[in-house]
C-alpha cells in the first residue's frame, strides 16, 4: 500500500515538474501577449527592434495605437493590422469590434485608430510583419486590457 502512495506521489511531482518548464518555455516566446512597456527585443528578430501595442478609452472613444521600429537599411517595410477586441461572457473569449491594416515602406511606422465603444473590456491585438526584401517575420502583441 504504501509503495503505490510513493508512486503516486512520484507521477503527481513528475507532472507539476513537466507543466512548470513548459510554462517557462512558453513565458519566453517573443511575441507572446507582451506587456507594452516592455518592448521586443529578441535573438530572433531580425528586421523588428520594437513594438508597442496601445489601448485607451475615454468618454466612448477608443484610441488603438501601435508603434513599430525597425533597423534603417535592414528592415525594408512593414505592415501592421490591428483588431479591436472586447471581451466575452466571464472572459472566456474575445470578439473582434474593429479592424484595421496599413502597409508602411519604411522602417519605422505608427498606426492610430479610433473606435466607437460601449461599456465592456477591451483590448488591441497588433500583427506585425516586418520585411527585410522577400523575407519576413510576424509577431503578435496584446494591448493591456481596459475595462470601460
């Protein structure tokens, strides 16, 4: 009896070990829902040296700002959709209210939208593609959420 409570206890640590390097391993994906204040600045970027992905809601407007930077004679051009999004029923999704794409040929590009909005949490998914040619990379970034 007691050698299958240690067996059980040995496959409940190797599973809570599993899970938390997997949660690290994730945690440091470039891209991953980064917080706005901290820009991307990766190993594996090659043509995006930083975003940055904004939300704010005032008196029903909502003013969606995204922010790329890019390095000068590397990074050739970029483009940028970003989805207004509010939350669903107990969070449990997110549907899109806006969405707007602009292609920048240079190596920095600002993106501001506006959007009408009624009482809810809401935030900005922004898709960067950055091209350095024919080449590209894509990241994705979160807005912090804002409740209005």
């Amino acid at each position: 009896m007691i050698f299958m409570w240690e067996k059980a206890i040995g496959l409940m640590l190797g599973i809570v070990l599993v899970f938390s390097v997997m949660a690290t391993v994730n945690a440091q994906g470039i891209g991953d829902s980064i917080n706005p204040d901290d820009p991307i600045v990766g190993t594996y970027a090659l043509y995006t040296k930083s975003t940055r992905t904004d939300l704010s809601i005032s008196s029903g407007q909502a003013s969606a700002l995204a922010i790329f930077n890019g390095y000068n004679g590397i990074t050739t051009k970029v483009t940028i959709t970003m989805t207004l999004q509010k939350q669903g029923f107990l969070g449990l999704w997110w549907t899109d209210e806006a969405s707007w794409t602009e292609t920048f040929n240079n190596y920095n590009a600002t993106m501001d939208r506006k959007a009408t909005v009624s009482g809810g949490t809401y935030r900005v998914k922004a898709v960067y593609t950055a091209y350095g040619g024919s080449a590209s990379e894509t990241f994705t970034e979160y807005s912090l959420n804002v409740k209005y």
